[in-house]
C-alpha cells in the first residue's frame, strides 16, 4: 500500500465512502446516510455484509421482512427529512433484487432519493449460470437488475472495483439534485465485491453535501410577473416541491402579502396549516370544493414545485379553458407543461424573486375573503360528513375526524393507497406543518405501515406516525409491524376493515359494472370471512384493540397514543359511504357493451373529456 492509497476490496470501499459522507440539517452536520435497511443473501452476505458489520456503530444496518417494504421505509424516511437525509436499501440478486422494484418506482414517481443496492451476477461468468440467474439467450449481459432502469434516476452495475470511485458520487449528485432527484441503483457483480484494489485516500475525505438551490431566468422571471399582473383572479397551487425546498413559509407569506389564496396537491398538503389565513384546501379530484371553485374560476394559475399530475388537474378539466399556468419548479420537464410560462428554479428563491418583481402590486382584496368563505363552507360540510351518529357503520369520514381529533400536532398522517388518500387529502386537517404523507404519486398498496417505520425512525421521538390503511393493504404487506417492535420504532395503525378494496369495487360499479373481485363477498371464495387483526398484530408483538363503535375508537386511539410499542386499533367501516368529490377524472370505459349502465358511464365520460384542455 502506497501513503495515498488504501487496499480494500470493493465492497468494503463503498461502505467507508458511504461513512464519509455527510449533509446539514437545521445548522447541524450529519450523517448523509443515516443507516442501511438490509436483507442479505448469497449475492451480498459475505462481502457487502462484512463490510457493514464492522461500521454497525457509525452505520447501523437494520433487518427489514421483505425488500420492498425496507426500501418503501428508506423512502419515507427520505420525505420526512424532506429529501436532505438518505438511507440506503440493500438486498441480493434475483428475487430479493427483483422485490424492490416496487419501491424503486414509488420513488422515482415522488422524486424521492433511496440509494438502493443489490448483489449481481459474477462479471467473470466462470459459473454461469448462478443461482437466481435469469439467462437471455441473446444478451448475456442482461440480469434482473436490467429492470430498475426505467424506474431510477440513475443505473449502474459495477464489474470492477474501481468503477465505483466514479460511479458513487454520480449517483448522490443525482439523488441530491432538485431538478432530477429519484432514487439511484448500483448492481454489485458477485466477484467484484471480493476483489481488493487500491483506493486513493482522497476517496474517503469526508464530503459536506447541500441541496443546490438553481435560480430562475430573468427573462421568465419577468414574464411571470407580467402575466400575473394582469390576473384578475390568481390562484397558487403548492405542491410537494415547496416542502422540499423549505418554502412553506415563504410561500405562505407571498399570498398573505398578495392577497392570492393557496391550494393544495396531495404531496403538497401540510406546508400549511389547516386554520392558516391563505389556506384555501386541497384541490382536484380528491379535493375540496372550495378549492375546485376556486380553480375554475381562475385566470392565472401560479404552480409551485407541482408536476400537475391528474388527480391534481381533475385530468385537466379543473380549470377555464383560457387559464394561463405559471409554474415555478426545478424540473424543466414539469415546467413547461400545458404551454405554462416556465420558470425553472426553486422554489423558495424564485418566489423571493418573483415578489421583488412585483413591486407593490396586489390581488383584487375582495379574492382572499371569498376564497375563505368557500373554505369556511368546506369546513362545515366536512362537519357534516365526520360529525358522530349512532348509524351501525362508521364511515371513513367520521373515523378520520376522531383519529384527527385525538392526534397530537406532531404526529404525522400516513396513507396510500385504497379510499383512505381520498378521504384523508379531503378530511384531515392538519395541525403543524409537514405531519402529512400521502403517497399519491405511485399509490403503492403497501407503503404506509413501512413508511411508519421510515418515519417513525427519521422523527426520533418527536411525534408518532399514525398509519390510516384499509383491510386491503394491511393483507398486503404487513410485517413491518413486526419490525417495529424489534426496533423501538412505535407508530400507530388503523385498519379499517371494510371488507376487500372498496374504493376500487366504488370506481367499478359507478362506472357501470357490477361489484366484481373487489370485496371479499364479490370473489370466488368458499364463503367470505373477516381476519382477526388483533389476533395478527399480538403474534407480531404489537398491541392491539378491536373497536365496536365510534365511542370506542375514541377512546382506543386516546389508549394509543400511552402505549409503548407500535399499537394496531381496528374497527369494521362502511363500504360504500364517502366524502362526495366535485371534479372530474379520465379513466377508460368500454366503448361498447351490452349493459345499459355502461353505456352510459361512457357518455358521461364522453361529457368530461369534451371539458379538457388538451396540451394548452
């Protein structure tokens, strides 16, 4: 060994660049990979894990039950740190590999960083073919880890040691980038782990790593302010980008100070307080009415760090046909959408920039007071909607009102999947910033009782994830109950146990076919029969209490939130009750059929898709 170099092998290399470096959160240094959600088999246990076991103190490995749930964790546990801390997902080749695929494109599809890490066939292929090995008759090069290509920002395999001095900061510049942040994919041929190579010691020096905050062209910063001069009724979208770039306050304080109110996509909803001044609800097709009203009312939409997906748009039938969209984001692709004047930048200095561009103008002052007015009638339909009954159901609306009521500020909502986004973007009302995380950009079934766990590590104490899911997604994937017991990672878990996937059997039936494969009762079964969650969740360790009624809920979710361990409340819901929604969504319905009730599900989805604007 040379003074200015180090002999180690590859994989023990990766693991001490990974120690190496570091970031800052709220003035502090810290570690920029907090630790590594590992399940080990041939392709990684004897290099990759040998090199973890011996930093364990500085870089802990935690065992997760399953790949795509421990990368599903790291993933939230990114969002709570609002993407300026990693983890890392490690697992082997084939299936284990193949298992995180999942989570890999509920990442790339939330512009979220996960460094994921998986063993790989032997560069060499002197023992082709290895176990686990999918064989391509024409490309031999090809393995299962071909398959996160289209779902990571970046992709590499490693097949000789010192490709991953180039390799490793390539993929952290891409995870840390606004514009194309996702999660990164390095592939470890099983004989390059092993080989030792000397190393350059500057390889190691510790690295401080900051967010890069891009500013826009002035030029666009300029025709922004024009078109938004000329508004007679603007409306700002804020979308998950304005959490990433701690722009909440910033944000907030422009509308207060133009009078322009703000609404809400899902991954945008918490950079504002439910009660705050300028808040106007959440928008779209699980959205408010206040903020649909709001939205077709518009002459100018200012959206901020929003990729406008459809739930976001109503599919893009939300908006007056001759609304003009200014949309500030980092990524060029989401700016330019639908002829938008694109300021590409982020988000917290373009709007500084764009306020300084607006000298003193202001909206029309009679715009916020009605805004508020919509907002206040919204408040008291959701009243209506969670107020308590004596009905034999509860209904999802009513649930959410009581776990909303007995949450406390800094405990974070989580949901994903099934009809809980819908009524929880609609219902919850939150109570301190950034304590809401509704994966919406994937809807990955599965997400939310890992993400409990990301979360429950990444807020160290402060607040406890409660996780809404449905009987559906808690059959899904469920095991991470388990790992948060082992851990002392405690969240709370309602399950509401409606009988299959509801909200799916809702969207079938409205759309003209009969209730098919969805609730248990509608499936090829010897005779339905529900699952005793409480029973499950005890033999995984947690704690757990079925719930008769409304008044019972109260009360258990009031027990929950003593408890010591991640606790599970369970309580049968209604099938078919929800918060009603106003705007429109494109899904495909059969153009033909012999049933009258389709028939017309297709004129009336004829009817929205002649209200979209299409490109413009």
């Amino acid at each position: 060994m040379s003074r200015n170099t180090v002999r180690l092998t590859m994989a023990q290399a990766l693991v001490r660049f990974l120690c190496n470096q570091f970031t800052e959160i709220d003035g502090q240094r810290v570690p920029l990979f907090a630790g590594v959600f590992g399940i080990f088999g041939h392709g990684n246990v004897t290099c990759l894990s040998e090199a973890l076991e011996s930093v364990q103190d500085q870089l802990p490995t935690w065992r997760g039950q399953n790949e795509q749930s421990m990368a599903l964790a790291a993933i939230a546990f990114a969002k709570a740190k609002r993407r300026r801390q990693l983890m890392v997902a490690a697992s082997s080749i084939g299936p284990g590999a193949a298992n995180m695929i999942t989570a890999a494109g509920t990442a790339h599809a939330n512009r979220l960083p996960v460094l994921l890490i998986a063993g790989d066939t032997f560069a060499n292929r002197v023992p082709d073919p290895v176990l686990q090995q999918v064989e391509h008759f024409s490309d031999p090069t090809i393995t299962v880890n071909d398959a996160f290509k289209p779902v990571v920002r970046y992709w590499d395999r490693i097949i000789l040691p010192e490709q991953i001095i180039s390799s490793l900061p390539q993929a952290i510049a891409a995870m840390l980038d606004p514009a194309d942040c996702g999660p990164a994919f390095i592939g470890l041929s099983q004989d390059t782990q092993e080989v030792a190579f000397e190393y350059p010691l500057a390889f190691f020096e510790p690295t401080l790593w900051s967010i890069p905050r891009p500013r826009a062209d002035r030029r666009k910063l300029s025709e922004a302010a024009a078109l938004l001069k000329s508004a007679k009724k603007p409306l700002i979208i804020s979308g998950g980008g304005v959490r990433y770039s701690l722009a909440e306050e910033n944000v907030a304080d422009f509308a207060i100070k133009r009078g322009i109110p703000i609404v809400e996509t899902i991954a945008g909803k918490g950079a504002l307080t439910h009660d705050h001044p300028a808040h106007a609800g959440p928008i779209g097709i699980v959205g408010s009415t206040s903020a649909n009203a709001l939205a077709a009312e518009s002459d100018v939409i200012l959206a901020i760090g929003t990729r406008l997906q459809d739930f976001t748009t109503g599919s893009w039938t939300a908006f007056h046909q001759d609304a003009r969209f200014i949309s500030i984001n980092t990524a060029r692709f989401d700016a330019v959408k639908h002829r938008a004047v694109a300021v590409v930048g982020d988000a917290l200095e373009t709007v500084m920039e764009l306020d300084e561009a607006l000298g003193d103008w202001k909206a029309d002052p009679d715009l916020m007071p009605r805004a508020k007015s919509l907002f206040a009638d919204w408040d008291r339909l959701l009243d209506q909607h969670q107020a308590i009954t004596n009905g034999p159901i509860p209904t999802y609306a009513q649930v959410i009102g009581i776990v909303n009521e007995t949450a406390k500020p800094n405990d974070t909502l989580i949901a994903a999947a099934g009809g809980t986004p819908g009524e929880v973007t609609k219902g919850w009302r939150v109570k301190n910033t950034n304590t809401f995380d509704c994966e919406f950009g994937f809807s990955c079934m599965g997400y939310e009782i890992a993400a409990g766990w990301g979360h429950a590590m990444a807020k160290e104490g402060h607040g406890t994830p409660i996780v809404m899911i449905g009987d559906g997604t808690y059959m899904m994937m469920n095991s991470d109950i388990y790992s948060t017991v082992l851990s002392g990672h405690k969240m709370i878990v309602v399950v509401c146990d409606n009988g299959g996937y509801a909200v799916i059997n809702r969207l079938q039936q409205f759309k003209g076919v009969p209730g098919f494969n969805n609730l248990i009762k509608d499936c090829r079964v010897k005779e339905p029969f529900a699952v005793d969650f409480v029973k499950h969740a005890e033999s995984m360790g947690a704690l757990a209490r079925r719930c008769e009624s409304l008044a019972d809920l109260k009360a258990a979710m009031e027990w929950a939130q003593t408890t010591d361990r991640t606790t599970i409340v369970t309580l049968v819901t209604d099938a078919y009750a929800w918060v009603p929604g106003d705007a429109d969504w494109d899904v495909g319905v059969p153009e033909v059929s012999e049933r009258e009730s389709v028939r017309k599900a297709r004129a009336d989805q004829e009817k929205i898709r002649s209200k979209q604007r299409v490109g413009v």
